[in-house]
C-alpha cells in the first residue's frame, strides 16, 4: 500500500508534535515534513508535493489563508485540511473560495481528522458542517443586510455608521474622514432620518441587529 504523504503545520509545537505522533501511528499515512510556520509550510510544500497539507488556519505572520493564496499563486495543486480551533465568517468563505477541501475543528476527535484526510485524498470535500453553514448563513445575513442599507444609504452613510458603532466620536469621525465636524452632524441626522432611529445607541443597535457590524 502507497502511504499518503502529508506536511502537518502548527506554530503550536505541542499540538505538532500530537499530528505527528497521531497520523505516524498509522501505516497509511507517511509524514514528509512538519513546521511551525506558514513560510516553512510553501517551503516544504515547493520541496515534497504532499498528497495531503494538514494546515494550522491561525498562525503569525502567514496564516493559513495566505498559505492557500500563496500555493494557489504558484499553481501548487495540494489537497488542504484546515484546522482552526474557530473559524470566522469570512474566513470559512475565503477557504473554500482558495480551495481548501476540508475544515476540521480542533475540537473535534482524533477519528475525525483521520477521516477527514483519508476522504480530501480521495478528492472528496469534508467540513465541519455546524461550523460552515452558521459561518455562511452569517455572511449571507450580513450581505443581505449591506444590501437593504445601501438602498437607504450613500456609501459614505454605511461608513459612517460603521465608524459609529465602533464608537468613535464626532470629531473622530470627521478627522478619519477628512471633514468636518458639522458635515458628521449633518450625516447622522440623515441616517437617523432614513433608517428611523433615534441617536447614535440606537443606531448601533440597528447596526449590530441588521449585521452591518
């Protein structure tokens, strides 16, 4: 039997260390390399051509997304396993719009990572499909809820209550948008018009309900 070659990465030594041990103590699987860094990772991917890439999404410097970006930038075909102990909205769109096949938590047992390769060497996809489907069902929210704003409001009115939100006050805001203080006044009395809310809590409440924020 042909041993699937895999490359582990994790900046976390201990977690490293426990794919190494857990993927060697199987005889399908053969580990050609492991690092601890996203540049050590296209590095050793450049070097093997692994079958599978086991890959830590949160890391300094290069994160998982940039190593998928960067693979995909020099046309290094790898079957990727994403490992995240989270995993963000935009980050789960982003990993499968850069070609990652499957997302596993790391919460998830042992069994299920093992799976999870030995189906993405297949060609098959596998993802935490809890995690995914609130992930993309809050994006989907959100750009729905941009979509209703920007019939409503300008550009300039989203970014402003963006900045609001984040609460900035109104000289903040115009020093960050290079206006004036007035023009902010103005702009918020428009918005609170529009969107039928009373100063600025309330606005942050319609922000934070409609997933502008």
């Amino acid at each position: 039997m042909v041993p699937i070659r895999l490359i582990l990465v994790d900046d976390h030594p201990i977690v490293l260390q426990g794919l190494e041990k857990l993927f060697s103590s199987q005889e399908e699987f053969e580990v050609v390399s492991s690092c601890e860094d996203g540049a050590k990772a296209i590095e050793a991917v450049r070097t093997h051509r692994p079958d599978v890439l086991v890959l830590d999404l949160k890391m300094p410097g290069k994160n998982g997304l940039d190593v998928l970006d960067a693979l995909a930038a020099e046309g290094l075909d790898c079957h990727t396993v994403l490992l995240t102990a989270a995993l963000g909205d935009n980050e789960a769109v982003d990993a499968l719009r850069l070609g990652a096949m499957g997302i596993v938590l790391k919460e998830s047992s042992p069994e299920v990572l093992l799976e999870c390769v030995r189906k993405v060497h297949r060609g098959e996809q596998w993802l935490d499909h809890d995690a995914m489907s609130r992930a993309v069902g809050r994006v989907l929210r959100r750009e729905s809820a941009t979509r209703e704003a920007a019939r409503a409001l300008t550009r300039r009115e989203i970014e402003m209550v963006q900045l609001v939100a984040q609460g900035l006050r109104n000289k903040v805001i115009a020093d960050r948008l290079s206006i004036s203080e007035g023009t902010v006044k103005i702009h918020l009395h428009n918005i609170y018009e529009k969107l039928g809310v009373d100063g600025r809590l309330e606005l942050v409440l319609y922000a934070q309900v409609k997933g502008l924020v």
